[in-house]
C-alpha cells in the first residue's frame, strides 16, 4: 500500500503497509487454533515473531500466546514511512497546480482525513488474527476475492512499490555521481537493485522487525527532515500568490485534482489490518483506528505541507534539484540516505502484505518465497521506470487510475466492518471448502462484486487524468470527484445489496 493527478506531473506517495509473520499452531486447547478444515488454508509450522530471525509465519492465525503488543505501537509503525520525500513532492505539485498556500494547505489537512478510513480498516486485524487479503473473504467470497487480491494485492502493490524505489533510485543515482561514479545503466541498475535488497531485507525479517525498527526510524527520519524544513521555510514566500489566480470551475477543478492526489496515499493502506493483527483480540478498536490514523495522518500533513512551502520560494518542478540546491552541501548526502531509508520503510511494509496476498488467493508458497517473487516484480518495473521511461512520466502513467479501484475497495471494507460490527473470526475466514461460512454462492458474494463493480464506475465517470475524463467530469468542468463518488457508491451499493441477499445477519 500509500495518484497523479491531470493538471501535474508530480508522483503521489506510496506509504504502504506490510503483514504479519506466520507460525506455530497453538497449543491443542487454544481455541483461537483450532485444528482446520479440509480446504482450510494451511500454513506450515512456522515460529512466531522474533527481531532476530525471519519471519516464517504466513496467513494463518495468529495464536494467543504469540500476541502483545498496544495499540500505540502503530503510531511509530505508521510515522516512519510517512516522513517522506514523495510528500514534499505532492505538497509541491499542489502549488504548481495554480492553487494559493492557504488552499493547497486545506486540500492537505481534508485530503489526509482519509487515512482515519485506513485506521478503520486495521481494526479487523486484532480480532480476526489474519491478513487483511483473507478478511476481505468476508466481502468479496473464496473465489470472489482471488480476483480482488490479484488487482488490489499484486499489481498495484507492484505499481507502489515501482513509485518508491524509483523515487529513491533517482536520488541514490544523483549520489553516486556525486561521489564520483561513472554515469551509466550499470550504475543506475546497481542502485535500483540495492535499494529493493534493502526493502525486501525488511519484508523478510517480518513483522518483529518492522515494529521494533520503525519506531527508531521515525525519530531519525523526523530529524533529518526537520533540517530540510528549515532551510526550506527560509527560503519560502509567505505572501506568494499565483500569477493568475484560479476561480470558478479552474478553481474547483483544481481543488479536486488536489484531493484526489492527497487522498490517493491512504486510500491505497487497504491492507491495514496485516500490521494490526499480533495485537490481543482484546484491543480496543477505536484506539487501534486512532493510532493507526494519527500515526499516518501527522506527519502526512506536515511535510506535505513543507512541500506546498517550498513551491513558493523554490523551482519544485525539479524538486530533488531545488531541494538539494537550499541545503549545505555536507548535508545533502544525510538527505539522500534519509530519502532511501524512509522509500526502505515504506515498501518493506508494502512487500510485507503483497507477500501475504500471493498466499491469500492459493498460490502454494511460503511467505518469504512469496515476498521475493512480488519483490522481483516491482523491481523489474522500476528497472523499467527509470532506464526506458523518464521517472515522473512513469509514476503518471502507473497511478493516475488507482483510486477508481483502490477508493472503492476501501469503501467496501469500511461498511463491512461497520454491518458486522467488526466480529470477523479467523478460522472461518481461512476455511475455503464449499459450503463453508464465506462460499456464499459459488464462492462469490455478489454484494461485494456489485459494489466494487459500480464504486469503480462511478469513480471511473468522475476521474480526470492526462488521458482520460470522465463523462461527468467534463460536464462539470473537469472538476475530479473520484474519490467521494467511487467509495459513497460502492458503501451505498454493499450496504443495500446485503440486506437484500441477507448475506450479513443482522444484529
């Protein structure tokens, strides 16, 4: 998980989550692990999370005996890769849009409430003990959500992992020349692959890690990019004002470009409850939201809006260049480390949870396998990204499109939770014989089908990107309301299919 909008070309972020390891059965009494059934997801032994080991533990449930944990550890696990560089880079392209500071920075605090939806979502992760690939079984069906995951889980997981590294790529190629190495695809290539051996380290290593690691490097990140935000307000013009100001229809086309843009990062955390999921049962949901959310939500809004400073002093069309023009020299190596950490943190989440999804749709894979196949993948696509096609042209290309699925998706997985009442249990969930709790008919459940399929539509009528408007969009002016029509659509469509099919009981 963490698109372009039609009036820039700036790349949106990527914060992106990541699963939890997988392990041992519990002991025989456990009734958390109970023994499965035939055509139950089975997971083989595995050991629960240890920092100093590789984290072997796949789908499966999570055992009482190997939770702890407080729902406030989310809030570093979500900092970290929130301080990031992609942010400077929206908050730029804000500006460059033609909006004024003061609405560029109302587009940043409404745009990141969204994450509050990410928080929601991750509150599945305690209770059900399981990836948020296999809670969504609840939604979409056994073999419903098979075709979910492979869109939602590897492909766009895939895209986002692509954005970053190639983000990092181009700021670690600018470091090697400065250090004095040879320009040239086998420098640039050396350095795409070192950055996704890092991330992938991460994805490995698992979940014991990432919640032990991040908290440090949410510090460490703050600092350094407290740094750049000094030499950045320094060079900021307060009073800036665009030379022709927007209005009317510009003006709200404008403002929704700049939502959508926003609203894209958090938008793409569907996998939420995968880092969620060590936590107690017990845990409270409304403070595994609240933590999630905050977490995510202040550093988003804070250097998202640093990025929206700096467009008014400096030429954020070039923004590695411009930043790096205002910064010591000595420093701008500490910059370009913490850009590559924090793109580290940020994908080693993502790959995490892609990892999980490769399982979640049957592929007989252990985890760790399945987290170097979908890390090759990104890999291969930045290689792609960077020697073939310029940087900022590829991130368009990959994200303008993104919310029409990924709003949608978000939508769905909020109301289910919503009609449930957040009551998911694990071992139905990975039970995927026919006739079992989730088969619904056919293995699909076409409630969520439906929604999805019209959340996505309507979004599809109300995107505007470089390349395609959509037909109510341009009757009103190019104004982009993607997101607010895909996912009240597809909330709407589930929420009334499932009372009509009786699929979900009432409580």
């Amino acid at each position: 998980m963490k698109p372009m909008r039609p009036t820039d070309s700036t790349p949106a972020p990527r914060p992106a989550p990541g699963p939890a390891p997988r392990s041992a059965p519990g002991p025989p009494d456990d009734s958390r692990c109970p023994r499965p059934h035939a055509g139950a997801d089975v997971a083989t032994t595995a050991s629960g999370p240890r920092a100093g080991g590789p984290e072997s533990r796949g789908i499966d449930l999570v055992p009482d005996a190997e939770r702890g944990g407080r729902p406030r550890d989310l809030f570093a696990v979500w900092a970290a890769p929130n301080v990031s560089y992609l942010s400077f880079v929206v908050g730029a392209a804000l500006v460059l849009m033609g909006l004024t500071l003061p609405q560029a920075l109302g587009v940043i605090l409404v745009g990141n409430l969204v994450w509050i939806c990410t928080g929601v979502v991750a509150a599945a992760g305690p209770v059900a003990g399981t990836s948020g690939s296999v809670v969504s079984r609840a939604v979409y069906g056994v073999r419903g959500n098979r075709a979910m995951v492979v869109v939602a889980g590897w492909l766009i997981a895939a895209a986002y992992l692509a954005l970053n590294w190639s983000a990092a790529s181009v700021a670690g190629i600018g470091l090697a020349a400065r250090l004095g190495l040879p320009a040239g695809p086998a420098v640039d290539a050396t350095v795409i692959c070192l950055v996704a051996a890092g991330t992938l380290l991460i994805a490995v290593f698992g979940y014991a890690l990432i919640v032990r690691l991040y908290t440090a490097l949410s510090v460490a990140l703050t600092v350094v990019f407290a740094v750049v935000t000094g030499y950045v307000l320094a060079a900021a013009d307060l009073s800036y004002a665009p030379a022709e100001p927007l209005t009317g229809a510009a003006l709200a086309a404008a403002l929704g470009a700049g939502f959508t843009l926003v609203a894209s990062a958090p938008l793409s955390y569907g996998n939420s409850p995968d880092l969620a999921r060590y936590l107690p049962a017990d845990s409270s949901p409304v403070a595994v939201a609240g933590w999630t959310a905050l977490g995510a939500y202040l550093p988003s809004v804070v250097f998202t809006a640093v990025g929206a400073l700096a467009a008014t002093g400096l030429d954020m069309s070039d923004p590695e260049a411009a930043l790096e023009g205002v910064l010591p020299g000595w420093f701008v190596p500490v910059f370009v480390v913490a850009v590559v950490v924090n793109t580290m943190a940020n994908n080693g989440m993502t790959a995490y949870s892609a990892g999980l999804a490769v399982q979640s749709v049957g592929v007989r894979l252990a985890r760790i396998p399945a987290v170097l196949v979908i890390g090759i993948l990104g890999t291969t696509m930045t290689l792609y990204a960077i020697l073939v096609f310029d940087f900022l042209t590829g991130v368009s290309a990959m994200l303008q499109l993104v919310v029409v699925v990924t709003g949608p998706v978000m939508a769905v997985a909020m109301t289910d939770l919503v009609l449930r009442r957040n009551r998911y249990s694990g071992p139905d969930l990975l039970e995927q014989r026919r006739g079992g709790p989730y088969w619904y008919h056919g293995g699909v459940h076409w409630a969520g089908v439906l929604a999805l399929s019209g959340g996505a539509l309507a979004a599809v009528l109300w995107v505007r990107t470089t390349f395609w408007t959509g037909p109510i969009a341009a009757a009103l002016g190019a104004v982009d309301l993607s997101v607010p029509a895909g996912m009240t659509v597809a909330a709407a469509v589930y929420w009334v299919a499932t009372r009509a099919l009786g699929t979900i009981p009432r409580a």
